[in-house]
C-alpha cells in the first residue's frame, strides 16, 4: 500500500517500517531475496532514492544482506546463547562470548516490591532497577531487578550504565551474587516490553527469573529478565555428575500428594535400633574399647 504523506515520519522510514515488521514476521524468510527496487517504488508510490534510504537502514540494523552486483536478500539472525544454571549474569556471559552488551538504565529508584520479592529479600526497602541490554544497536533483553536498600549504598545508575551490576557490587560493596534458584517461562510481549525490545506486541519472549544470594548465602537480587525469543538461547549443561536442572510443571499437573510415612513401624523401629547399636559400637572404637565383635 502507499505511504502516509501526511504522516510526520519520513517516507523512507514508512517503507523500512512495513519491511522491517515483514521481516520479523517471517513473511520474507532468511535467506530470501528482495522485490526488487522498481517493485518496491511501484508498491509505496515512491522515489527511487526513498527505496534506497529504506534498504541501507535494514542493512545497517542487519536485517539485509546485500553484496556487490546481486540483489539484496534477508539476513539469518544472529543468535546470542546462555547458560541458564550460572550465577553470573548476562554481562559477564557475553563478553566471555567475545560480544559486546551495552546497557542502559531506564530506572533506578525506591520501590516497593511485590509480596514474592519482599519475602525472598526479607524487606520492602528496596530499589527497582530497570535495564535495556542491547549487541550492537539491537535490543536483546530487558532486566528487572530488586535489591535491599541498605545493601546497596550510593548505587547511581551513573555506574550502572555499559556495566555489569554484578561486577560493581563486587568492586564497591564486596558482594557478589554466587548461588540462587532460576525459573524459565515463555511469555508475549506486553505493549511496554515491546517498544523497549523492538518488537511487535505479543512477540515471544524468554523469561528467566529468580532469586540471587551472596558468598554468605544472604539474599541479595530479584530479577526478571525478559529475552527476545528470536536474539537468544538458552542452554543447559548437562553431567551425571551434576544434575541440577528441574523442570517443574504447572500445579494442575502435579499428582496428589503420596501417602505419609508413619512415624513409627516395626521397620522404622528396626532400622532405628540398628542405628543405635552402630552408634554405640563407633562410640567405644573411639574411646579405645577392646570390645572387637
């Protein structure tokens, strides 16, 4: 359809909107090429050079691939991956990739937290601090998080911008977030998420939330991250080892709670006495009995 000409914004952003969200919106898969130049300014009722204005600023946000004397195609996503069972946050797990996040903070300010969040904390003095974490000029997730008030002196968003806040915790406060319990849950984009995230509303996202203490198992963060469902991955690592990851279904699908042990059965009571017997026998080993049964 042709462009608004009333509309304030430019002609060539109008035409790089509606192929920008045909894009996304998988109408013109990876890998697919282009109408070509005179079947887009036939389709907007354009200028040739609003075309071209349109085509470098999908090609400059990586959405277009286009190469010397061949037609402009859509470009594969890249996609970001992270490790959903470490403590360390989505900073220090990209750049380890060799990627750079940038960040911004959209809030930093005293809140009251909700009921879940003032239990895990213990308070309701906290701060509510929002992020956008962006690769390049591309958003790739948005972070909520709450802290204690009291633990986290003199935090600005000044030292929290292009940085990881897990790492200045560390510098400043000597606190650091090493353990916690993490959920992952798969929600649309509500209308505030998807301006932030550059998405149309409803667009999948990937939510990780959970808790965070520190070195001395002191709760310390809230967080909700919502990731774009098409930037990022998760991964899990997996050993016999160390089998940590649970997956835990919804309560309707849990079955009913098993039957109680009893407190006492003469097998109980049995394995009871054993116990007792094995107690007493490594109680006179370790005060130099010469009993050796």
């Amino acid at each position: 359809m042709p462009v608004d000409r009333t509309a304030p914004q430019p002609l060539h952003a109008q035409v790089a909107a509606v192929l920008r969200s045909e894009i996304r919106d998988h109408e013109m898969p990876p890998g697919a090429t282009l109408p070509s130049e005179a079947t887009l300014r036939d389709r907007f009722g354009v200028a040739r050079s609003v075309v071209r204005q349109a085509l470098a600023a999908l090609v400059s946000e990586g959405l277009v691939r286009r190469e010397q004397g061949r037609a402009p195609v859509v470009a594969s996503p890249q996609e970001h991956r992270r490790l959903v069972q470490r403590a360390t946050g989505l900073f220090e797990q990209f750049s380890r990739s060799g990627l750079t996040l940038s960040t911004s903070v959209v809030h930093l300010v005293p809140a009251d937290p909700p009921p879940q969040v003032a239990e895990y904390l213990g308070t309701t003095d906290t701060l509510r601090l929002e992020r956008l974490r962006s690769v390049g000029a591309e958003p790739v997730a948005y972070v909520r998080t709450w802290l204690p008030s009291a633990r986290v002196p003199g935090l600005t968003e000044e030292m929290l911008t292009d940085a990881s806040l897990h790492h200045v915790l560390e510098t400043t406060l000597g606190i650091r977030p090493v353990s916690g319990r993490r959920q992952v849950r798969a929600v649309p984009a509500d209308a505030r998420l998807a301006e932030a995230l550059a998405l149309p509303e409803g667009a999948p996202l990937l939510l990780l939330e959970g808790g965070g203490a520190d070195q001395l198992g002191r709760p310390l963060e809230w967080f909700a991250t919502w990731h774009r469902a098409d930037r990022v991955a998760f991964e899990v690592e997996l050993s016999e080892q160390d089998e940590r990851l649970r997956l835990t279904p919804a309560p309707d699908l849990l079955p009913a709670a098993p039957t109680p042990v009893p407190s006492s059965s003469p097998a109980l009571d049995r394995a009871r006495d054993l116990v007792d017997r094995l107690r007493a026998e490594l109680d006179t080993l370790a005060s130099g009995g010469t009993d050796r049964r």
